[in-house]
C-alpha cells in the first residue's frame, strides 16, 4: 500500500492510499475520490497529471492522451498509472473538479435528430426522470457526456451544446465517421424514441467564472459545441462581458447552427468570425483558419483575453502557439481535444 | 487587496487584514480591489449629493443606488467581480449626475459651485485591467501614513457602520419604506469619508451619527416586515423534513421569501427557511401559506454542507453566502444584492424559474422524525405579555434578562455564547436574534411564569425589537435602560453588527460585552475611548461573565 497526494491548482491536496495493483483511478474511487477522467483507457487525456516524485508504472496508452513529451515531463495517466512507491502529484484542475460520489448514469430519449451542416446531426434528448436525480439536466456550460448505444454495443463522448436546464434537455452536434460504431447507428438505424444512456456530466472545459478578462473562442467542426453551451449560458446570466467567437470549418456547406450564433449575437457583445479553410463558392466570411483569425484578433486587441478552444489536437496546438506568441499566459488558454471516433 | 472589515479576517503576529491572493471568506482580490473602487466612487457621488441638499436639492435614485452598492460589499454578499465592473460604471454615470444636480443648484441659489476633489473627481477605468491598476487610489488604509492609525480606525469605523447602515436601510426601502434623514446621514458620512479628515473625536461623533441614523433604518424596516407581512406571534416551527419537492430559501428578504413563496403556491412543493430566515415563520401572512413547511439547517457557515445534502434548488436573497460547492452550483440562486460568478441570478424578483427547478429536482424522499422549535417573540408579543414579565421581575421569579445574540461565525470561541445561554441560571431569560442562536436555539431551556425562558425575538435584523423592548421596560420600571436587570452579550461577524453597536453607543447603552474578538480595524487607543466612555467589554469566560452582570445588577 503506497501513499499518494495530490495538489491541485488551487492549492488543496487530496490523499488517498493505492495498492500496486489498482490503478491510481481506481485507488482515488475506492476512497470515495472520483478524480477527472473519461474513457478510462488511456485514449483521452482526461485523466492526465503531473508526478512531482515517486515511481509509477504505466500501461499502454495513446499518444493522443499522453505525448512523448509529456511523458518526458513526468506527466501520467491516472487511469493507466500503477503506484511503485509513494507518490506526489500536480494535477492541472481545481479541487471543485473532484467528485464525492460516482458519475451518475441516467436513461435518456432520442427525441429529435436532423443534419446540422453537411457531415454532422444535431441530436436533442430528454432526460427521464430518476428517483436520484430528478429531471434536470444539470451540467456546467462546456462539459460532455458518455453515450452508450441502445444495445450497448458502443459508447462515444460528446460536448453538450445547450446550458443547464430544467427541462431535462440535452442538445449535441456530432460529426458523423464514416465508418465509427455511433455514427453508423446514426446513420442507419437512429429513431425518434430511442432510449440511451448518459454517464456525465463529465469534464473540466468550463468557463473560468471568477476571471474577469474577455472570452474568446477558438473552435473547428463540432466544437463549436461547448462553445455553443458556454456562450448560451453567458446569455442566460446577461453577462455583459466582450465575447469573440472564431469557427472554423473545410467547406461552407459545413457550417452548422447559423440561427442559434445569430440569436447569441443579439443578445450578448459577441463578435463572431466564420472562417472557411477551402471556400469553393462565394464566401465573404474569413477564409482561412480560426487560428488566423485568431491572430489577427489578438494583434489588435487592446485587452488580453481567456482562450478557449475546441477541436482537433492540431487545432488546439496551433492556438495555443499562436495565443502564447500574443502574450497569452498560459494558464488562460483552455483546451478541450476532439478525437475522431 | 486590504480587508479587514469583517470578524474572521486573516490574523497574525504581524497584525490584521486580508491581503493575499483571496480573503478569508473566498472574495479574491480583484473582487476586494474593485469593492474598494466602487465604494471610493460613492463618496464621490456623496459629496455631490451632500452639497446639493445643503442646497435643498436631492436625488432619491442615487441615494438607493448608494444603499445596494454598498449592500453588496458586505462580507458573504457579492462574490462577482463582473458585477463589480458593472456597477463601478454605473456609479459613475450617477456621480456626474449628481455633480449636475449640485452645480444647477449652485447656480439656482447664484452661487459659484465649488471644485470638488478627492473621490469626485476620479476617474474609473474602463476595463479591469485598468480599474486593477487603480486599486490603491481607493484603498482603506491608503493614507495610514498621513492621517495616523487612530484616525484610519476611526474611518473604518465608519465606512463598515455605513455599510451596516445601507443594508438595513435597504431591506426597508424594497418594502417601501424610507427615511429621508438616512440618506442626509449617509451623503454626510461619505463626504466626510472623502475629506482627508484626521480628528478622531469628529470622526468618532460621525460614527455616533451614524449609529442614530442606524436606529432610524432599524426602525424603518421593523415597519417594512411588520407593515407587509404582520406582526410576528409565537410560532412552533418544524426544523425537520417533509416528503416531497423542497426549495430552501436563506438571507434575510422576506420580500423575495414572499415573492417565492407566491410562485410556488399549489405547485406541491414545500419551501423551508435556512439561517437568518427562520423568523419569517413568525409572520401572520407568511406563515399563512401552508407550504412554507419548515426550517432546515442551522447559522451560514454550515451551508456547504447542508446546501449540498439539500434536494432541491436554493435561494440566497441577501447575506451570507459563502462559495457554492460543484454539488450544488447548479441549483443555487442568487437575488438582490448577492452574487457569484456562474450563479445564477435573479435580478427581477420572478421566481418562476426556481419553482420549476423544485419541481425537476428530486426533492425528500422521506419524512424525518419531526422536531419543532418556537420562535416568534417580537416586540410585540413580549410587550404584549408586558405586566407578567413586571410582575415576574418584581416578584423576583426572573432575576435578570441576557440578550444573548447577533451573527455566528466559523471562529473558535464561539461556544462561548452556547456555554453562556446554556449556564444562565434558571431565573433569567435569555432573549435571542441574528444567526448566533442556532448554536443553542434546540436546546430546552425550559420555562418562566408561563414564558419559554429562550425567547427567540428574530433576525439580527430585528435588533430594534429588542432595543423597543428594553426601552419601554425602562419606561415602565422607571428607570434607564442601563439600570434594567439586562446585559447585552453580543457576537459580530459583520458590517450589519458594527451598524447595531454604533446605535447601542448612540442611545447611550453601556457595558455590552462584545466578541468573540475585538474589531480588528479598532487600534487599542480606540478600544480604550470605548471602553472608558461606553464600558464595552471583551468577553471573558461565559460562567464568570455571567456572574459579574449578575452581580452589578444586584
Ligand atoms: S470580508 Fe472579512 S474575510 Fe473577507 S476579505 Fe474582508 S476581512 Fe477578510
Ligand atoms: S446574523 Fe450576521 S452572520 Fe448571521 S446571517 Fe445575518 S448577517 Fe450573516
Ligand atoms: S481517462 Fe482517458 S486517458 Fe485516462
């Protein structure tokens, strides 16, 4: 049994005990301590921290979740960490981050699907009700769910685009694979009424609400979701704080969910660009990249903003170089990767 | 950031005052730089304001804009540093206004209007970085060096007795009634503010003032709660819950408890009071909507805890709040003054939404056992009882009467004031308010000649019930109220509580013993001026204490 803890940015440490056998994930669940993670499998990053001292030994993982130079760093993954002695880790969240009890898992019906942009749906669902969690759709702006298929053959995770409510109501855009388990149930067999279920809320891409800086959004394809959530939330509160919104896609026929940007726009102080890599028509929005935009932007603003950015880890790496090289700090960016599935 | 306005600020060797990166009570520093701004601002607009009346003209709206801005700087109130940035500018915009409406008047009497300087003519930033930048213009002790630490104490005293003073006179105003001479005192007291003055025996008669005027608030918002909604009777309350869909409600409006109270009526759904609401369940048209079902939870610093476990969405409509946890960040509501960034907010008394989230929430699944407790002792009911409580003391069945109140803090020696009610000798009656109570008010302490010997006369926003009673009992025995069988053994927490000490200070009141520590805004040459001329007294240990009222009684 080893001794492990763990800092959070905040300033709080969490101890708990592992034995070499448990994963450190496990070790965490067993006290009751369900710290931040998602596929539990080493494909996300979820789980991701930094080891101040003491030896793990780590499973096999993706490189998508952990790159050789984290590791390097002395970043682990939680799920795929196994303690060799007593350990002190860095984590990159808050310590309202960490949960008290389980994920909860709740049923949920198929009640409205439709194309959203040539390549990807909308999908609407509705919570049922649950004797422990009421009907509410409760989340923070920005997080995801896990989706597990009618029959169970698959589970997929996506950002939610709607803000919390007490409908019940959950509202994602995903990109259809061309050959991904989910997306061939979307395809093919989907059907108004279905029932599946939501492990989540799940995730840490949420609004810093305590900074007072400007909110700017970097998002390629269908993460513009989150960003979708957090701006409808933004709206929910009247927050009068300057917004930008930087979306991205290949084609113009991609761009997707062009009433709720316009509805966003009339309420809240957001300025929106729509960038199109490869416009083949007539385009008179931005043609490039939301990192070009971006860096356009942020040569000529006058104050420095909070980042966040949704999309492919190409995306998210170039933003962050390019917000950094602005002046940026660091620690005002905030990621959320997209890996195909 | 520099705060030391509240009873929990940072302490150590080197003195007092929050100045890291976050207070004590979770406000950080950006939030604490831009309450300093916005309260700096608001002397501007009160030197304006103050002229203008000597003028005879006056601007109700920025005297109301004055009572909420500084409402919302009150420790556990507003938490939202974007409110802050929002309300800075507002103030601002109001402060031109103000110097428009002095400089028409000046003009109108053919006078030449003065310059004014100082706070009147700052100028905000507009963004945050820049009003950052400017924090140290409106710092509290930012001219400690000129004006001396007995004269800075002097201003905190002050400033906080203000915001005590704006708070009261706030919850009023919601229910319509205002006092004219609050705001005189008010533009007066921040103009002063504004001066550069150092004369600690002026500024100590300013802070006598404002204890005056704090009376007057006092009183203003007995007649808001009474007029509106009755006056309170004694009222057995169940502290325990009921099965089924359940919003709690915390603060201390019962203008919004009202308004929730209407939105949720036949929608099956109980509503209980938490802390400083409690004495709402007193009050004949309050208590007269069968689903305001009970009490739940005890004074504010437990309510991390007891908001988590608590099944349903949560109401804050004034203070204390205190950081709301990931478990229940989602379904807590903030109204009126309060705030948290990512709360949510309901500025326009429309409670509907909260009524739907009861109603998604999944509320007690179960009844608890049930428990109740009596409360509802105002001015009213004792005074109605009067003649027994004569004839009690007379006969010498009630020896002596404890007030034994105020807020609750999570400070050690605050069992001090459980171990006092619990070792008051069983001819004595303790009377109660503010949220300090919930540290004894399950407790049986039995009776008195037919009277509950734990009279519980409400919210430390009712202190002026029990300054009522003690007058008119003064009145009938012939005597001052510091001849009455009587001690006050108040807690402070708050802005609110050193508001209430200035008014006991005003009217004369002597020897209160105050805790669980001493102000630390007050230098020891302050604390000896009051000691000497009030006999305010630090508390000691509960027994002994007990025994010297007793015994300067006798
Ligand atoms: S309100 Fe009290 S705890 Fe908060 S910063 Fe000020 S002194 Fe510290
Ligand atoms: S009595 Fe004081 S501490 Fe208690 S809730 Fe009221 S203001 Fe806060
Ligand atoms: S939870 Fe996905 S990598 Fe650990």
């Amino acid at each position: 049994m080893y001794k492990v803890s763990l800092l959070t940015r905040d300033g709080a440490t969490i101890a708990f005990d592992a034995e070499p056998s448990d994963t450190l994930l496990d070790a965490a669940e067993r006290a009751s301590i369900y710290l931040p993670s998602s596929c539990r499998e080493g494909g996300c990053g979820a789980c991701r921290v930094a080891r101040a001292s003491g030896e793990v030994e780590l499973m096999s993982y993706s490189s998508a979740a952990l790159s050789e130079d984290e590791r390097m760093a002395g970043d682990i993954l939680l799920c795929r960490a196994r303690a060799r002695g007593d350990l002190a880790l860095r984590a990159p969240f808050d310590e309202a981050a960490v949960g008290s009890a389980p994920v909860p898992e709740r049923r949920a019906t198929l009640v409205a699907l439709e194309p959203a942009g040539s390549g990807a749906v909308r999908l609407q669902l509705q919570y049922e009700d649950d004797p422990t969690f009421g009907s509410a759709a409760q989340f923070a702006a920005g997080q995801f769910v896990e989706l597990t298929l009618p029959d169970g053959s698959a589970k997929r995770s996506y950002s939610l685009a709607n803000a919390p409510n007490w409908d019940g109501t959950l509202e994602l855009f995903i990109r259809l694979q061309p050959h991904g388990a989910f997306s061939n149930y979307l395809r093919d067999r989907a059907a108004v009424g279905d029932t599946l279920l939501v492990r989540g809320p799940q995730g840490q891409f949420t609004l810093d609400e305590a900074s007072p800086a400007p909110r700017w959004f970097v998002v390629g394809g269908t993460g513009l979701a989150p960003a979708l959530s957090m701006l409808r939330q933004i709206g929910e509160f009247a927050d009068q704080r300057p917004c930008r919104l930087f979306f991205g896609v290949n084609k113009v026929d991609e761009l997707f969910a062009l009433d709720v940007i316009d509805e966003l726009q009339a309420a809240l102080p957001l300025v929106v660009t729509l960038c199109v890599w490869k416009p083949e028509q007539d385009w008179r929005g931005f043609v490039g990249t939301p990192v070009a935009a971006l860096a356009q932007a942020l040569s000529s603003a006058t104050e420095r903003p909070d980042i966040y950015v949704c999309g492919p880890p190409a995306l998210i790496a170039a933003t962050e170089e390019t917000a950094r090289s602005c002046g940026v700090p660091h620690d005002r960016i905030f990621s959320e990767k997209f890996t195909a599935a | 950031m520099f705060c030391y306005q509240c009873e929990q600020t940072y302490r150590s060797d080197e003195g007092a005052g929050c100045a890291g990166a976050k207070g004590m009570c979770g406000k950080d520093a950006a939030t604490a730089d831009l309450q300093d701004i916005l309260l700096y601002v608001c002397e501007g607009v009160g030197q304006y304001l103050h002229r203008a009346r000597q003028l005879g003209a006056t601007d109700i709206e920025a005297d109301r804009f004055i009572l909420f801005a500084f409402f919302t700087t009150l420790t556990n109130v507003n938490f939202n540093a974007a409110k802050f940035v929002e309300l800075i500018h507002q103030a601002s915009q109001i402060r031109d206004r103000a110097k428009a409406l002095y400089e028409n008047a000046a003009r109108a009497a053919a006078k030449i209007p003065q310059t004014v300087l100082g706070p009147a003519a700052f100028v905000p930033a507009s963004n945050m970085a820049g009003l950052s930048a400017q924090a140290s213009e409106a710092a509290v002790r930012k001219d400690a060096a000129i004006l001396g630490e007995d004269a800075v104490g002097a201003r905190a005293l002050i400033l906080y007795g203000l915001k005590g003073v704006c708070a009261y006179a706030h919850h009023a105003r919601v229910l319509g009634e205002e006092r004219d001479a609050i705001y005189a005192t008010v533009e007066h007291a921040l103009d002063m503010l504004a001066r550069e003055e150092r004369d600690v025996a002026t500024l100590l008669d300013e802070a006598l003032a404002l204890g005056r005027a704090n009376f007057l608030a006092m009183e203003a918002l007995d007649a808001a709660n009474t007029g509106a909604f009755g006056s309170p009777t004694p009222t057995s309350v169940r502290v325990t819950p009921i099965k089924g869909k359940a919003i709690l409600v915390s603060g201390h409006d019962l203008k919004d408890l009202h308004a929730i109270l209407e939105a949720t009526k036949d929608k099956g759904v109980n509503v209980y009071t938490h802390g400083e609401m409690l004495p709402a369940h007193s009050y004949p048209k309050l208590k007269a909507y069968p689903h305001l079902a009970g009490n739940y939870g005890g004074a504010w610093q437990d309510q991390q805890k007891e908001f988590a476990e608590f099944p349903g969405p949560i109401v804050m409509t004034s203070n204390c709040l205190i950081e709301p946890q990931p478990r229940y960040r989602g379904r807590i509501f903030t109204a009126g003054p309060v705030g948290w960034a990512g709360v949510r907010h309901i500025a326009d008394e429309n409670f509907a939404v909260v009524a739907q989230a009861a109603q998604a929430l999944p509320g007690f699944t179960e009844d608890a056992p049930e428990k109740t407790i009596t409360i509802g002792f105002g001015r009213d009911t004792v005074l109605g009882v009067a003649d027994k409580v004569i004839d009690a003391v007379k006969s010498g069945a009630i020896r002596h009467f404890f007030l034994v109140g105020g807020c609750d803090g999570a400070a050690p020696g605050r069992n001090y004031y459980s171990d006092f009610a619990d070792e008051a000798p069983e001819d004595t009656v303790i009377l109660t308010l503010g949220c300090g109570k919930y540290r004894f008010n399950k407790h049986d302490f039995g009776t008195i000649g037919g009277l509950p010997r734990l009279l519980d006369m409400g919210q430390c926003n009712d202190a002026y019930s029990a300054l009522v009673v003690a007058t008119k009992l003064a009145e009938a025995f012939g005597v001052g109220v510091n001849e009455l069988p009587l001690s006050l053994i108040v807690s402070w927490f708050e802005q609110k509580a050193a508001a209430v000490l200035l008014t006991l200070l005003a009217l004369g009141v002597r020897n209160v013993r105050i805790g669980p520590t001493l102000p630390a805004f007050l230098t020891p040459a302050l604390v000896d001026v009051l000691v000497e001329k009030f006999g305010v007294q630090p508390l000691g240990d509960a027994k002994s204490d007990i025994a010297a009222s007793l015994a300067r009684a006798a």
